[in-house]
C-alpha cells in the first residue's frame, strides 16, 4: 500500500505549452518583487550605457548646421553600432544572471526554499567566469543564426509577395488575402527554424548550475535534453514578446501623448532633434518593460527543465533517493558516469536544505 501511495504521488501530466506559460506566471505572481529585483541589475546598467552613448552622440553630431544629411547618416550609425554592442552585453549580463536565478528557482519549486536575491548572486558569483563564457557563446551564436534565417526569411517573403502581386494584379482583393495568408506562414516557418536551433542551448545556464557541469558538457547535454522542446518553447517566447510589447505601450502611449501635446513630433526619422528628455524617458520605459517581464522567460525555462528530466530520467524519484540516500557517488574519472546528479552541491553557495518529507510531491508544478 505505501508503495502505490508514492507513486502516485510521483506521477506528473506533462506540461503542454498553455500549462506552462500559466504556471510561469502564477510563479511569477508569487515572487513579483524578488523577480523584479534579480532582473534589475544588468539591465539598468545596460540602460545607463544606453543613454550616455546617447547623449555622447548628441554632442560628437551637430546636426544644427546647413550639412545636416551627411552628419544625419553619421548619427544613426553611431547610434545604430553602440546600441548593437549595448545590447550585446546588456544580453549576456542578463542571462548570466538569469543562470545563476535558475538554481535557485528549482531549489524553490524542488524543496520550497525562500527565492532571494542574496542566494541568486551568491550562486552567479560562485560560476561567473563559466556562466559569461556560456552567455557569449549563446548570445553570439544566435545573434548570428538569427540575422541569417531574418534576412532569409525577409527575402523569400519578398519574394514570395512579389510573385503573388504580379500573378493576381488583376484581382488586388484576392492577391491581399493570400500575400497575408502566406507571409503569415513564412513569418512562422522562420520563427520555427530558429527556435529548432535555439532550444538546443535552452538548458545550458540550469545545467551548469544544477548539475555543477563545465559549460561545453552542459552545451552537449542541453542539446540532447532539449530535443522536441521547440513548440513550447516557441510558444514560451511568443508569450514574453506580447506581454513586454504589451507594457510597452501602457507606458509609450501616455508619453507619446504628452509629447504631442508639446509640439514633439515623435514619429520621425531624425531622432537627434527629439528633445533629451523625450530620448530618456522612451529608453527607460523600454527597459522597465523588460525588467517586468524577462523573469516569466527564466521561469518558464527552468520548469521545461524540471519537467524533462522528470519525464526522461525520473528525476523525481531521483531527488527522493538523494535526499534519504545521499548524492549520487562519484564515478572515478576514467568512466563515464551514466546518471546526473540530483542537485550538485560541492562548486556553490548553497543554503541548508529543510527536513525531508515523507514522499515527494508533482515538484510544485501543479501549483
């Protein structure tokens, strides 16, 4: 009887991508503001760079005089390249500490510890030089990847619209419907074949501070844990891309108005006559927006994580054995060691964990 009763209490429906932005958000709910603090760090910094290369612009251009096109370009091209680079950075220094949250985080939904920002950058610290170095390989690669499959992509919808024209001029109503309906699906093809490449590396930071792995053993692991995860992941990041475009307008259209009533024309190719002020704001509020809603991304990644090894490798059971039998023993390093560890502990901060229960229960997934 007591065999049947943990098992029970071990089965787990699978997330389907509806059950995993919902819980992402009900967790995001619970820890709004310890969210909110962890995420704030590198993308107010970033926002600070953002507005001194700004106004450094602003003086290096003078674009008061009569050659205004040539001063114009040389503008947005300064403007262009260090937002580029600002950007670059702000992203590493963003999922550096979006690695060292994830620990915490599956600590919190494995064992219900307090998610603070004290443990979260206890944990990046102990990992720094590993977690930046997955950061660049990460951001760089799919900076790359994902310039060559928009420009790509781009092409063959241009393409793909311009043959549509010349073959329905006759009928503009009917060359509408199906430039729509096929550039809708161009526009998701490509969104896929991204995401089939990029949920390869959507476990590394979880990896390397869970299981305590190098950063190129987390790359390999997390491309084979990560296989036919694209449909939620996709859907994951569909979700963070309306709600941040969501808040963005919350806050741009009231400035947007105010702005207006002002004599600012907002809606302008020449950005460098807007206003210092206007450029401020518009660049706080953009970051405010994703200091909101980057944190729903890391949860919905560490509980795809959670959720796949306890479907392929009984991670559950696992933690159970682990907290009642010790960690996994230590393979002599000539061998490889065919099991990963429940929760690596000797690289990292690590609070002391709470007295075992009796059972374990659905991994606070079904909160």
């Amino acid at each position: 009887m007591a065999s049947n009763v943990s098992n029970s209490s071990l089965a787990l429906t699978p997330l389907g991508a509806g059950d995993l932005i919902d819980r992402a958000v009900r967790f995001y709910r619970q820890n709004f503001w310890t969210f909110v603090w962890i995420a704030s760090p590198p993308i107010l910094i970033g926002t600070l760079f953002s507005i001194g290369w700004t106004m450094l612009g602003r003086e290096l251009f003078n674009i008061s005089s009569n050659d205004r096109g040539e001063e114009m370009v040389a503008s947005v091209f300064f403007n262009f390249i260090g937002g580029l680079f600002i950007l670059f950075f702000e992203g590493v220094a963003t999922l550096t500490v979006m690695g060292g949250a994830s620990r915490n985080f599956v600590r919190h939904i494995l064992f219900g510890e307090p998610i603070t920002f004290r443990a979260t950058f206890a944990n990046v610290y102990s990992r720094l030089g590993g977690l930046l170095v997955a950061s660049l390989f990460i951001v760089f690669l799919l900076g790359i990847f994902g310039i060559f499959v928009f420009y790509v992509g781009l092409l063959i919808l241009a393409l793909v619209v311009g043959l549509i024209v010349l073959g329905l001029n006759a009928v503009p109503a009917l060359a509408i419907i199906f430039s729509v309906a096929l550039g809708g699906v161009i526009i998701f093809g490509t969104g896929w074949l991204f995401f089939l490449v990029a949920s390869r590396f959507a476990y590394i930071p979880q990896i390397m501070l869970v299981e305590g792995q190098g950063v190129g053993s987390a790359i390999a692991r997390s491309t084979s844990l990560a296989s036919g995860n694209v449909k939620r992941i996709y859907a994951l990041f569909v979700f963070t891309l309306v709600a941040i475009y969501s808040a963005l307008l919350l806050f741009y259209v009231p400035l947007s108005f105010y702005a207006g009533l002002n004599g600012i024309e907002v809606f302008r190719f020449d950005t460098d006559a807007l206003p210092a002020w206007y450029i401020i704001a518009n660049q706080v509020i953009s970051q405010v927006s994703l200091i909101l809603l980057m944190p729903i991304w890391m949860i919905g990644l560490c509980l795809l994580y959670v959720d796949e090894r306890v479907r392929h490798e009984g991670y559950d059971i696992e933690l159970m054995a682990a907290r009642n039998l010790g960690e996994i023993p230590a393979v002599p390093t000539q061998y490889a060691n065919p099991l990963q560890p429940a929760l690596s502990n000797t690289p990292l901060f690590e609070p002391p964990l709470p007295p075992a229960k009796s059972g374990i229960t659905t991994l606070g997934l079904n909160r």
